[in-house]
C-alpha cells in the first residue's frame, strides 16, 4: 500500500478566488452610492429672466448693505475644484444685521446672472444658528451646481426679498 502525504498548503482554503469578487463587489457599490448621492443633491432651481427679479426684489448696492444692513462682502470665489461658492459677509454692525439675517427665509442665495439660476445653501447650513457679532464674520458654501459660476461670473446676492447688485465671483 501507498502511504498518502497531505500538505498544510492543500488543506487551506483558497481566499484568493473570494477576495477578487468581493473587492469588485465593495467598489462597485461605493461608485452605485456616490453616484446616488451626486444625482439626489438639491440642484439649483431655474428663476425669470434678472429682470423679473428686479421688479419681485428691492435691488440695493454695496454702500447700501453697509449703511442699512451692517453687512459688506468680502469675498465671493469659486473654490473646491469648481465644486462650491465660497461666501464671506464682514459684520459691521451686528444689529442692523440681524434685521437682514433674522431666519432661514432670508438666507443668503446667489444669483448667477446670464443663466438666470440661484444657487442655495445647504438646509444644515440654513438652520445654523447665527452669531451676529460686531466685527465678526459669515461664511457660506455654495454646492455650484453645474459649474455655473466660474471666475469673473458676475454673481448677485438675495436676502429674503431684498437682492444686492451682481459682484464678480474670483
């Protein structure tokens, strides 16, 4: 009779021909649920021409954010690749402030001038509770949907009912 060996390598199982598939597997459903989520963010929402705007909105200037509302811009640039709008308000005076920023109806959007689009915060950044402070700052991201402001856009700003003039976005 034949005597029979086994070797400690045979007797293992084969976790190569499991590890493949499942790697697939996990990225394949990481791109299902990235792409998911791309498609599901709020979009920006399509307005009337600016000129419909204007009759609907109280159209103020800089110097008139500042002198009534407290508030100046200091920044708006596209950041992040492309992907958002960076919004930076300087708090001049915090109370006349307050008159412009009181809830989540007079949150800051953006209005894209030439493609008619406004462009909103996300609801966790609408439902943040502001510090007003003398001196202090605000600042909002934008998702840029469809890449619609790009550098040198000119980019208007809505409170509620009263929109500022365009700025040009850096």
């Amino acid at each position: 009779m034949k005597q029979m060996t086994v070797s400690p390598a045979a007797d293992r199982p084969r976790w190569g021909k499991y590890l493949i598939p499942a790697v697939v597997l996990v990225v394949v459903g990481l791109v299902g649920f990235f792409a998911y989520r791309g498609l599901n963010t709020r979009q920006a929402a399509s307005v009337p021409p600016s000129t419909a705007l204007i009759s609907e909105h109280t159209l103020i200037s800089q110097s008139t954010l500042e002198e009534q509302y407290g508030l100046r811009v200091s920044l708006i640039a596209v950041t992040a690749a492309g992907g958002l709008v960076d919004l930076r308000l300087k708090i001049l005076d915090a109370e006349k402030a307050r008159h412009l920023l009181r809830g989540s109806t007079d949150f800051p959007a953006l209005v894209v001038d030439g493609i008619a689009a406004v462009l909103t915060a996300s609801g966790d950044s609408q439902a943040q509770d502001l510090k007003l402070e003398d001196g202090g700052n605000v600042f909002v991201l934008f998702p840029n949907t469809q890449n619609a402001v790009k550098a040198g856009t000119p980019v208007g700003i809505v409170f509620g009912r009263i929109w500022l003039e365009p700025i040009m976005a850096k």
